[in-house]
C-alpha cells in the first residue's frame, strides 16, 4: 500500500500517516512546499516503522503543476490524504483582500485543482481512497472565522460530490471534520470544549478507512457538540458575540 499525504508537514496529516504505517506497513509519500522539514519528518517516520517514506516538493497554489506532480508518481497511491490548509487572521483579512484569497486558495482551490487529477485516475482504476480534511468551521459560519469557515464548507461540499461521482467506481472519499487539535493552525487560542490529541485525530481518520465510513469528526463529543451547533436558532447565534 502507498499513501500520499498533501501537505506532507500537517501535524493532522502526519498522525494519519503514522497510523497507515504502523498498522498497515504502508509506505509513505509526504509531499510538501517545505521539502527539507518533510525530508526531516520522512526519515523519523521510516526509522520508527521500517517502511519506505520519502520526501517530495508540492505547493498547493502552484495549480498549474498539480497535473504534472500527480501524473509523475510512479507508482500512484491507494490513498491520498488531503491535509493542506491556512488558517488566517480573521481581522486582517476583512481588510486585505489578498489574505482573504489565499484563504479561499489554499483551503478550497488548491484542493480542487490537485484532486480532480487524482478522482479521475481512481475512478479509471475503480480503486483507491480520497481522505479529505476539512473542519468543524465549515458547519456554521461566526463572526470570528468566516472566510476560513467559508473555504471549509466549500470544501466539504466539494468532497460530497466527489464522493457521490466515485461512489458506483468502487474509489471512496472520506471527509473528516476535526474540532481543536493542538497544532500550529490553532497555536495560542483556548477552545470552549477542550482539545481532541493528535493521535486520537490520526487513530479515528485510520479507523474510518479501515471501517470504510464517509464522514467523521474526530473526537467522541465533537459529533455531538457540532449538532447542537447546528440547530441553534439564527436569532440566538446572532446574540453570542464571543464565538
């Protein structure tokens, strides 16, 4: 088995590959705009597991290399997890348009570009696994992160529908949702409902390959915590000026 980790420097990323490996003895490509920190990352992982991790340059905004990266692979993957993303100053993207952009490109245009090579491949081959990691943002839009949530939500539709195009090929997509996870995105802010482990979020998106689910949040509380999130009444979502 071969996985291909977008976004090869993800901690989220990262903890999923780790679970393929250990569990599976699956060999890794991490790919990533930050080759020498993904080169670091491939030879700890190789050492721990004894399997095959290699290192390759890949920069989700450069759309017109997408094709090439993936057509290059030898051999392809059977799993591609989609672990790339920003998460901007809210404030300052208000006000600078630019930000806002490379928010929408990074979380929602680069996927789409680089996925849509990779869907049309497994669906040609009738096999292979699209894990894609969106967010909890996604499910309702706060005043405090409305463009990253914007690009989330785009981005969990946009795997909806690849899931439903693959689906009669026999190649799956997963969607996963995570809530806070102590990573670099989230460096220095305090979430309402605690924090789920790196190794609980990489266990739980193995778990769903492996049980072949659609759709996950990670933590146990998160799915429910989300629901309620979602029923909440506008006129009471409008009042709660601290979300």
């Amino acid at each position: 088995m071969l996985v291909l980790v977008l976004g090869g420097n993800s901690e989220i990323g990262l903890a999923a590959a780790e679970q393929f490996a250990q569990r599976e003895k699956a060999d890794i490509i991490l790919a990533s705009r930050n080759l020498e920190k993904a080169q670091e990352e491939a030879e700890k992982m190789s050492r721990r597991h004894g399997v095959s991790v290699q290192a390759e340059p890949f920069d989700a905004l450069a759309f017109d290399t997408h094709k090439s990266f993936y057509e290059k692979l030898d051999p392809k993957p059977d799993v591609v997890i989609l672990a790339f993303g920003v998460l901007n100053n809210q404030k300052e993207a208000q006000k600078n348009f630019e930000m806002a952009r490379n928010t929408l490109d990074s979380n929602l245009l680069g996927a789409v570009s680089i996925l849509e090579p990779i869907a049309a491949d497994f669906e040609e081959r009738r096999d292979g696994t699209i894990i894609g990691i969106s967010s909890v943002a996604g499910d309702r839009g706060r005043q405090s992160s409305y463009i990253y949530a914007a690009s989330k939500a785009g981005l969990t539709v946009y795997l909806d529908g690849l899931r439903h195009r693959l689906w009669p090929s026999g190649a799956r997509v997963i969607t996963v949702l995570p809530g806070f996870i102590p990573t670099k995105m989230v460096a220095g802010r305090t979430p309402k409902f605690g924090f789920t482990p790196l190794e609980t979020a990489g266990r739980d998106i193995y778990k769903a390959w492996k049980k072949g689910r659609h759709k996950i949040y990670t933590g146990a509380k998160m799915r429910w915590i989300m629901a309620a999130v979602r029923v909440l009444p506008e006129f009471v979502i409008l009042r709660i000026r601290n979300v």
